[in-house]
C-alpha cells in the first residue's frame, strides 16, 4: 500500500487568484485601507491576529448580500482544478486553511472537492456584519497547529506533509511541514521555503513533488 500523504494550501493568493477581504472591502468602499493593512501583515510588519480584527472592523453595518457579490468575483487560481484532481489521484489528502473567511473557503471545498478545510467566520448580526471575526486561524501559529491536527486525524507523519503558501501567515505551517513551496510569495516567506515558484500556475507544484516522492 502507497504511504498516505498530506498537502495543505494556503488560500487567499494561492489556491485563488484573489484576497478575500479584499473583495469584501470594495463592497464596503474601504478597500485601499483595507489593502495597505493586508500588505503590511502579508509583509509580516503587523501581527495577523491584529491586523484582521483592524480590517474585519472596518467593514461593519456591510450586508450580507454584498458579501456574496463579492464571493462572486473569488476565482481558482491558473491549474488548481487539475493539481488537486492529480494530487487526489496520487493518493494525498487535500486541505486548505485560511486567515479569510469560511464564506469563500467552503464553496471551493465544495467546488474542488478537498478533504479539509479551516477558515474565519464573519460575526452577522440581523443581516449585516458586525464588525466582529472568530475562528481556528487567527493566532501566529495557527496554520501550524491545523497542519499537525490534520496530519494527527490521518496517521500522516509531519515529514510526509506539503504545504503551499505565500506570505507571512504561513510561516508556522512551514515550520512544521516536511516540503514547503512558496508559491509567487513575499520575501518573508521564501527564505523559509524548499522550493520557490514564480509562475502564477499551480501545476508547477506537481513537477516537485514528482521529484519530492520519487
């Protein structure tokens, strides 16, 4: 029998072309504010946790309906419907875990057909956002902490992980895991990694772990 394998994606960035609360910020009309706080924490210059609770506030009184015209404009990013396919094929768990929100994680669980998946839930109060945010991965270490949890529920030894990530809020998972692939990522992040790929395609991914695995 194949020995079971494990890779986990970051999502806003990696496994889709977009930032969450990006998206949601234009509907609120703060978007460049927004945006200057996600680029500082992707930079590691702010603490996660923080800096989403600062944009997650700034987004209050915001209608449920125009979250999900957001959600509409998510889309996967270059070859990720074929990766996890092969991926699956090869025999991994596929999982995905985001600082964003279970509102656009769970529709590309649903779409992609992945094993797990961990994300933040917008706090919604008679129909609007409250300003609020709870959830699994807000802490520093958080994707760290779900890599292991994972990798304990499936009998995965952390050397037979993957992870693929992109900015400073992945750094604990990459800590942990047995191969990590900075994918089109921030500076911060790719001293950390094994591999470094610069085409925004995720099949790139599956030319290593080739080599990886065999």
């Amino acid at each position: 029998m194949e020995k079971k394998k494990l890779i986990l994606f970051d999502f806003d960035s990696t496994l889709v072309n977009n930032e969450t609360i990006d998206e949601i910020a234009k509907e609120a009309g703060v978007e460049e504010e927004v945006k200057k706080i996600t680029k500082e924490a992707m930079e590691g210059k702010l603490n996660f946790e923080q800096s989403l609770r600062k944009r997650v506030n700034l987004l209050k009184d915001l209608p449920v309906e125009k979250v999900e015209n957001a959600m509409k404009r998510i889309t996967l990013t270059e070859g990720a419907e074929e990766t996890v396919k092969e991926l699956k094929n090869r025999g991994y768990i596929v999982a995905v875990v985001s600082g964003g929100f279970d509102i656009a994680v769970n529709r590309i669980k649903e779409k992609l057909g992945l094993d797990y998946a961990f994300a933040n839930r917008l706090i919604v109060k008679d129909g609007k956002l409250t300003g609020e945010v709870e959830g699994d991965v807000l802490k520093e270490d958080a994707k760290g902490e779900i890599l292991q949890k994972i990798a304990e529920i499936e009998g995965i030894k952390l050397e037979d992980t993957v992870v693929v990530g992109d900015g400073a809020n992945d750094i604990s998972m990459f800590k942990k895991a047995g191969f990590k692939i900075a994918f089109c990522a921030k500076p911060v992040l790719k001293e950390k990694a094994d591999v470094c790929i610069e085409k925004r395609d995720l099949r790139e991914v599956l030319k290593y772990l080739k080599r990886e695995e065999g």
